[in-house]
C-alpha cells in the first residue's frame, strides 16, 4: 500500500515548456573507457567464434564481427528492449496494480520534459531491493519493493533520475561495452569448464602415467591462462564502468533537481539510508566494485543544488 504523501511536485503549466532534448553529458563520453578497455578481448573472443563459421561456410573474418557489432543497434528497439532485453535482466512488464501506482508517478515526469508516453518502456524487476535503473534507449526497471514502498512524490524522483541517465546518453556506452563482453564471458567460462575437465581427467587417469600426469597439468595450466586473460579485460572493463557511473549518478541528479524533483529524490534516498544502512565503501575492493556514489553523498549534493536554487 502506498504511503501518504508529504507534499506534492507541481507542475507549472503558465509557462511554455520545451521538450527534453538527449544532451551529450560528460560522463557519456567516459563511459568509452569501459568499451575501450574490453574491446582487445573481444577482438579476440570474436576471432575465436569466428574460426567454426569460417570452416563450414567460409564466413570472412571482418563481416563477421562488423556483423556482430551491427546488432547492438537492436538492444536500442523498444521492441527488443520489451521483448529481449527486459527479461534477459530479469524484468517484466508492470501488472494492472503496478501500472496503477507507476503511472501518476511517471506522469508529471513526462510532462514537465514534454515527452511523449510511448518514448520509454517500464518494466518492474521482482527484487526486495529499493532500486532502479536505466538500461539501453528507452528502457526503465524499477524494483517491486520501491513501487510497494515509496510514496507518489518519492517514486517521481526516482523516475526522474532513471530519466536523466537517458537523457544524458549515459546508457549508449555501457550497453555497447556489455554487448561486447558476452562473447569474452562466455568464452571464459567455457575455458574454465574445459580447466576444470582437464584437472578431472588428469586426476582420474594420469596417475598410472606420469608422462599423462604432466601433459594434463599443463593443458589445465593454459586453459586457466587463456580464461584469465578474458576475464581479466573484464574485470578492467567493470572496473572502469562502475567508475564513470559513479559521475553519472552525480550528473543524473543534476538533472533531477532542474527538474523540480531533487526533494523527493532526497528523501528517497534517505529512505534507503534508514531502511539498508550506509553504503560508504571502506576497502579498495569496495570501492572498485561501488557503482554508485554513497547516498549520504548524493544527498548532500542534492541539498546543495536546492539551496542554489
């Protein structure tokens, strides 16, 4: 059930509004770092997809992963995004009740950006998370625990933040960098499963022969190499991605707050503060894996912003 609002986002009809145009924000332009970093190890992960296509219908080298690189256009549809991509990360589309609560929140959003309803997708994602986020062109997840939990005003903020991310052309880059990184991911992991098949039979049967032995410890010993240096590209890449998020967050905020709906968003993460504790990371494996700014942060910030205003 929804909580009762504290106050109300007015939307101020008197004056002409122009519509929200997609801006370049600096931090879309970082977010090539991560694209950057993954894009050795996907050249050679694709090399290595490529070798069967080659083998059995003579498939070229580069038409084959020009042709991959092409098909990211597809994580842009709103159709894919609907059909493909929200289920691929677990979400769904709202049910009646959802849609009940999203759509008064969603609504002033739109209007005060003078954006069409159609333009963006929402989808709920089933968690116990108070969350949500941004994902390729058009696409909106918001958890079930923050559409059960958060009051009209609240889930507004939120909803303005997640816009901001697209309007900022923060999710072009990063999306582009996890398309790339499917075929590494699989591929280290197909080469870790091979290591481990390998250390198996090497135990099972090179005890008998010690020439066996040796052989299987070594093919174990490469196959590990050749996974790490996949996974080691990613690693970097996560790295670098949840670094420029971290700006983007900041940047998605600003937005919020020129929006008119900085207060709310406040609140709404002093509501996460309250109900999961501080998310300030202490070790340096903390703060690499951190994607987003501490909400003690981004409040601090957020309450800044409004009293320039």
């Amino acid at each position: 059930m929804q909580a009762t609002h504290l106050y109300r986002v007015r939307v101020d009809t008197t004056r002409p509004r122009q519509a929200a145009r997609r801006n370049l924000d600096s931090s879309a332009v970082t977010a090539l770092a991560p694209v950057i970093a993954v894009a050795p190890v996907w050249a050679l992960s694709i090399a290595i997809w490529w070798l069967p296509f080659h083998a059995i219908w003579g498939v070229p080298l580069l038409l084959f992963a020009g042709g991959y690189l092409a098909a990211v256009v597809l994580l842009f549809l709103r159709t894919v995004q609907v059909w493909v991509l929200a289920p691929l990360l677990g979400a769904r589309r709202p049910s009646r009740h959802e849609h009940a609560v999203l759509a008064p929140a969603w609504r002033p959003v739109l209007q005060i950006n003078d954006i069409p309803g159609h333009r963006y997708v929402l989808a709920v994602l089933p968690s116990n998370e108070l969350n949500a986020f941004a994902c390729g062109g058009h696409l909106v997840v918001v958890t079930s625990y923050a559409i059960d939990t958060l009051p009209r005003d609240e889930l507004s903020g939120v909803l303005a933040h997640e816009l901001s991310h697209h309007l900022g052309l923060h999710t072009v880059a990063l999306t582009i960098a996890h398309w790339l990184s499917i075929p590494v991911l699989v591929l280290a992991r197909v080469g870790f499963f091979l290591q481990n098949v390998a250390s198996a039979a090497t135990t099972s049967f090179g005890r008998p022969s010690s020439v066996f032995s040796v052989v299987g410890h070594t093919i174990a010993f490469l196959l590990t190499a050749i996974s790490w240096v996949f996974l080691s590209g990613l690693l970097l890449s996560n790295a670098l991605a949840n670094l420029v998020g971290q700006d983007s967050e900041l940047q998605a905020d600003r937005r919020a707050v020129q929006m008119g709906f900085g207060r709310p968003l406040a609140i709404a993460l002093r509501r996460v503060v309250a109900e999961f504790g501080s998310d300030r990371p202490i070790t340096w494996r903390e703060r690499l894996a951190a994607t987003h700014p501490p909400a003690r942060t981004r409040i601090a910030r957020i309450e800044a912003m409004l009293r320039q205003r």
